[in-house]
C-alpha cells in the first residue's frame, strides 16, 4: 500500500456529497475486526448434534436430495413422505446442500420450507444458503434472499456480496452495503473499495463513484489507498469531463514516482484528443513510456480515433506505422478508421493500400469497411470504382442497406448526377431498403445544388408524409437556395416550420435570410434578423455585414450603416477598402457634419 493521503484530501474536495443510504437487513450486528457471532452459532449447534443424529440427519439428506432432482413437484408430498422429521433443522439443510451440489434447488427447498406455518429462518441455515449463493455469483437471487429474510450475514460475507453484486451491475446495492458496514463499524478492505469503483466505472456511474470515495475517506482508510484507487479517480474525473482536474492528479502521482495503470493513461488520452490537445497527448505518450507503461493497443486505438475525429489524419497515420513498428498489430476497427480517415482526406491511394494490407493480415471486410472506401472514391469522383466495389460488396454475401445506398447516393449527387441518386431512390422501397432523413436530406441537397428547387420541395413534403422527422439540414440548403432565387417568403415560412417541429437552425441559416432581404430591397427587415442575431450571442458571416452596410448605404440610411460598421468590429472583423470608400462618398456628398469625427472613428477601429 502507499500512503496518498494528500492526495486523497485533495480530490475528495472535488467530490459530492450524498446523504447516507440504508436498506432493509435486520438485526446486523458486528465487531470492526470482522463479527463471528454467525460461525460461533454454527459450531454450537454442530457440537449439540451427536454422532448417530447426524448419521440419521445425512441419511435422510441424501434421501431428500435424489428425490428433489427427480421429482418435478415434491413440494406437494415431502411432508408425507417424512411426516415426523424436522426439516427446520440447520444440520439438516447443511446435509442437503453438500447432497443437492446445486445452490437453485437448495434455494428452492428453502423458499418452501419458508412457506410452512411456524417457520423462523434459521441464521446458519440462512448464511450457509447466502454464501453459496455468492459462489455462484447469483446475485439478483442473494440481494432478493438478503432482503427477504431476518437473518444477519458475517461482514466478511457481505464483503463478498458487494463483489457479487458489482460483477452484476447492481452496483447501487454495493453502496448500501457499505453504508451498512460503515453503521456496523467494520472496514472493509481497500480491495473491495476498488472492486466497487472499478465497477461503478464499467457501468457509467461516476455519481457512486464520488459517494463511495467520500465514505473512504469518512472511513479514515487513507493510508490504506494505492495507485490502483488513484487510477480509477483520473478515469471518474474524464468520465466527468474534467479532464484538467484527472491529469493535476497524475502529475502529482508522478511526481511521487508512481504511475497508475495504462486504462488511466489512455482515459486522459481519450480526453485530451476530444479537447484538441494535442500536446498533452504527446506528452502523456512519452510519459508512458519513460515510466515503462509501455502503450497497448488500446492507447494507440485512442490516440488514431482521436486524431481522424478531429481531422489530424496525417498524425493519425504517424502514430499508425510508428505502433506497427513497435510490434502491435492493428485490429480490424484501427484499419477501418485508419482507412476512414485517409478517404476523408481524398488520400484514396494509401487507404487502398491499407485496404489490401488489411486483406493479407487475415481480416474479412465488413459492409462498413467497404462502405468507408466507397465513399473514398465516390468522394475524388471516381464512380465507376465505387460501383464496382459495390458490386464486389454484394458477392461477398452483404445485402444492399440504409447505410450503403446512402453512400452512393452521396457520391452521385456530389458529382452532378442526381437524377441517377433520385432512380436509385426510387428503387430502394422495391428491395424492402427503408429510406431515412439522411437519404432524403443528400437528394435535397443535391437537388438544390443544382437549382432543382422543386424537386426538392417536393421530396421534403414526402419526407413528412412518411412521418419521418425532418432534421435541420432538410432546410438549411433549400432555405439558402430560395434566398439566393429571390423567394425570401417561402424561405421564411420554411423557418418558421423548422421552429414548430423544435428544430434549431443553423447559424448560417440566418445569414442567407438577411442576404436575400437584402437583395430583395427589403434592407430594414434584414437588419433587424441581423440586431436580433447578435442579441442571441450569435455570429454573423462577414460577408453578410458587408452586404447589409452596402445596402444601407445604397438606401441612404448611413447612420444606421455606421451602426451596422460599429457591431462588425466589435465582433472581430474589419471593415473592406472599397465599402469604406462608398460610405465616405456618401457622407460628403450629404454634407453629413459630422464626417470628420465618424471618419476618424472607423480608421482607428478598422
């Protein structure tokens, strides 16, 4: 064990607090060195039994255990089969579990000897039936057998049972049993302490995972803590989106000359790749190995996602061939992503490459393997390669989906052939291939793209008489083409549609209405989209405060054009030479008194 008692200070600070839990376990009564009060009754009641008892007691067990295999309902004649036996003897039931060998059909005896008038559970029967439940990592059976009966199991036992019940997910249980511990006055060991946070991880419940280090602490077992713990806090704190806070943790480890296990390493890394920091990722990537926690496949794994996802391909392929190099070998996901990124990149040569090189290291292409390199080729134009892997596709044995035909359709309408998607489209209800938001949206858009707006219209009315729930790119390139073609109203009547369906409009969106305001002479309506853009802490496009400020000035609204210039630069942007000349025209020729002072108020701020 190491002593990180700061350490352990110093994060539970950055833990909440939850009011304690208790459950229903009756009658719990234990030392903090571990209660023996259930074993000392177990050897009292063995020493009372004298060796011909036990002889009749194994006799009858062995007896009752072939009939319980072998009949399906001897809960209907056991009592008359021995009707002057005492079946509520603990002896007896220790016979019949060591004879039955199968803890579900001694559960079962005992949930019907419950079911007997006068029954009291007996508490050897009782823990001797709940340790061998444990054993058999039963533990929705042990928790609904620990709630049901008035019996009091050994802490070392309800130790086992958090360990149980962790393994099951239950993992809410497992805190309240050790609330329970705690109000018993027993510790449990820090093992336990890390099986419960190991767990609480493996099902996404860092909530717990700050309950529980609280009570740790509450417990007073800080020097008991060790790497193993600390490593287990980093990966809550990802989990939790603080990344910065996991990673002053590892220094702080570091600097003490240890280092937690690669999970924790590679949640960090996860972390920082989602942040774009790149630097620390290199950085955590040499620390590893300077502290000789050599990187697995799974931190390469996290580091190439990392990067395609964020678009560093190249450094992604860097790290690819630096880990082939190393001697790992690179599964069918890593290819896959590899692969994935280098189409994005239109780096259709060294994905096919990888490609083949997947192929001779034994790895069978799936549909979404060909799906990645269709759209690689469908992406530099190359169709009739895409096709034909297509085709190539299709013999392997995958049938025609969603996803596949999306990808070609893409590609079709990505190069001007979006009559073809629109056939293809057509044909996909035909082979029992549902069409989704996404094949409808990429029509649209390649409708739109080539000034098909009707088509496109219509294909959106489809959409919704399908019941399929339209998204927010369903609008956004059909609102910008009918801006562009003059129809502003129709425009913003698909608008105020998106804002009924609940549907939240591109940034962008509101760019292309003020555009088309303006090009419709309708200047003062399209300044106000643009004040009210701004009121919502949101960004307009350079272009379209130039737009706007032209067309002020065209109109002679020059004070508000001056406005207009004032927001642009306090957002960041600077004001072109050619609209400064225009407005500064404008200003002498209406003799504006003022032109001096507004004149050196722009050059200053431009």
């Amino acid at each position: 064990m190491v002593n990180l008692t700061s350490l352990m200070i110093s994060i539970r600070q950055n833990s909440r607090f939850v009011k304690n839990l208790r459950i229903h376990i009756r009658n719990l009564s234990v030392e903090t060195n571990g209660g023996n009060n259930g074993r000392e009754e177990i050897e009292s009641s063995e020493k009372l039994l004298n060796l011909t008892h036990r002889k009749d007691v194994s006799e009858i067990a062995a007896e009752v255990g072939k009939v319980i295999r072998s009949k399906p309902r001897w809960e209907q004649s056991l009592l008359s089969d021995y009707p002057s036996f005492n079946f509520h003897d603990p002896s007896f039931f220790s016979e019949l579990l060591k004879q039955l060998n199968n803890v579900f059909l001694s559960l079962r005896f005992f949930l019907w000897l419950s079911s007997q008038p006068e029954f009291l559970p007996h508490p050897v029967s009782c823990n001797k039936l709940f340790d061998a439940l444990l054993e058999a990592k039963a533990c929705a059976p042990a928790k609904s057998f620990l709630h049901s009966f008035d019996f009091s199991p050994e802490p070392a036992s309800l130790e086992n049972y958090i360990r149980c019940v962790c393994e099951g997910g239950i993992v809410e249980e497992a805190v309240k049993i050790f609330d329970v511990l705690k109000e018993a006055g027993y510790h449990p060991s820090v093992e336990t302490w890390n099986f419960a946070f190991q767990s609480c991880l493996k099902f996404g419940r860092t909530d717990l995972i700050w309950k529980l280090y609280e009570e740790m602490m509450e417990a007073g077992v800080q020097k008991d803590v060790d790497i193993e713990t600390v490593g287990y806090l980093i990966q809550a704190f990802c989990n939790d989106n603080k990344v910065s806070r996991a990673y002053e943790i590892l220094r702080q480890v570091l600097e003490d000359g240890l280092a937690p296990c690669n999970d924790a390493f590679n949640k960090l890394i996860s972390g920082f790749c989602e942040e774009k920091n790149y630097h620390r990722v290199s950085e955590l990537l040499h620390t590893m190995i300077a502290k000789n926690c050599n990187p697995d496949i799974f931190t390469y794994q996290e580091i190439i996602n990392g990067f395609c996802k964020n678009g560093k391909t190249l450094q992604a392929f860097e790290v690819f061939t630096a880990l082939k190099d190393r001697g790992y070998a690179p599964d069918m996901v890593m290819y896959t992503t590899m692969i994935h990124g280098l189409c994005k990149m239109s780096r259709l040569e060294d994905a096919r490459k990888l490609w083949f090189e997947m192929i001779d290291k034994g790895f069978r292409p799936n549909e979404y393997s060909y799906n990645t390199l269709i759209y690689g080729f469908c992406k530099i134009g190359n169709l009739d390669e895409a096709m034909k892997l297509y085709k190539e596709m299709l013999d392997s044995g995958y049938k025609e989906t969603t996803l596949s035909c999306n990808t070609l359709i893409l590609g079709l309408c990505l190069h001007g052939r979006t009559d073809e998607a629109y056939d293809f489209f057509r044909e996909m209800p035909c082979k029992s291939i549902v069409c989704d938001v996404i094949t409808y949206n990429t029509l649209i858009q390649g409708f739109c793209r080539e000034g098909k707006v009707l088509q496109s219209i219509d294909l959106l009315k489809e959409l919704q008489a399908k019941g399929v729930q339209p998204s927010t790119s369903s609008y956004t390139h059909l609102i910008q083409k009918l801006c562009q073609l003059g129809n502003v109203q129709e425009a913003k009547e698909m608008w105020n549609d998106m804002h009924n369906r609940g549907l939240q409009p591109m940034v962008c969106t509101r760019d292309h209405i003020i555009s088309g305001l303006c090009e419709k002479g309708c200047v003062v309506e399209g300044m106000e989209w643009l004040i009210t853009m701004l009121q919502s802490n949101l960004k307009p496009q350079k272009k379209t405060f130039c737009k706007l400020i032209q067309s002020l000035i065209q109109i002679g609204k020059l004070d508000d054009s001056l406005s207009i210039i004032g927001s642009m630069f306090r957002v960041g942007y600077k004001l072109e030479e050619g609209i400064l000349s225009h407005l500064l025209d404008k200003l002498c020729e209406n003799k504006y008194h003022f032109v001096e002072s507004k004149l050196e108020e722009i050059i200053n701020s431009n």
